[in-house]
C-alpha cells in the first residue's frame, strides 16, 4: 500500500490554513496543519515530505525550525504578505510565495 506523501502547514491564520488542507488533501497528500510555535509538535520523526510556511513575522524560532527541516532535506515553500526574500535567503527554503 503506498501512502501519500505527507505536507506539513505552518500557518497562524486559520482560514489559510483550512483551504491549505481542504486544497492539498483534494489532490491526495497527507497534511499535517498547525500553528506557529507547535514546533514541539512538528517533529521531523514524522516522515515530513515537504512543508509549507506562513513567515507573515518570522521570528528567531520560525528560522531555526525552517532551517532544521532544509538540513533534513526536507523541502520547504514560504509564503507571507510581501515580497521580501529574505526569509528564504535566511533558512535556505526552496521558494517564497507573496499572498495576495
């Protein structure tokens, strides 16, 4: 039996983070929502295939968890409201997507 691949969200904003899995479960992946700060439960034990974060206002901790999961190989999107790169260029994730 093949499992789906597992999508981690990080995102504080709970309508985002609602379409974000209603939209990625839709297309088969299993997702694994949470907010800011559940780092404790966002453990890179769970085979993570790759992750999307909201930075709207990273913090010290939102780039040391993005970075431990770029050092594990472990693919990461960003998305916030801007178009700042730097975040990206900070943590090393694959891309960066400005809401709109």
């Amino acid at each position: 039996m093949n499992e789906s691949p597992k999508i981690l969200i990080v995102s504080d904003e709970p309508m985002l983070l609602v379409d974000l899995l209603y939209e990625l479960e839709d297309r088969g992946f299993t997702v694994l929502p949470r907010t800011r700060g559940d780092y404790a439960l966002c453990s890179i034990q769970q085979d993570i295939d790759a992750a999307v974060f909201d930075f709207r206002h990273p913090d010290h901790l939102d780039m040391k968890f993005v970075s431990g999961l770029r050092r594990s190989g472990i693919p990461v999107v960003m998305f916030g409201g801007g178009s700042s790169t730097i975040p990206v260029e900070i943590s090393g994730a694959a891309t960066c997507i400005s809401k709109p």
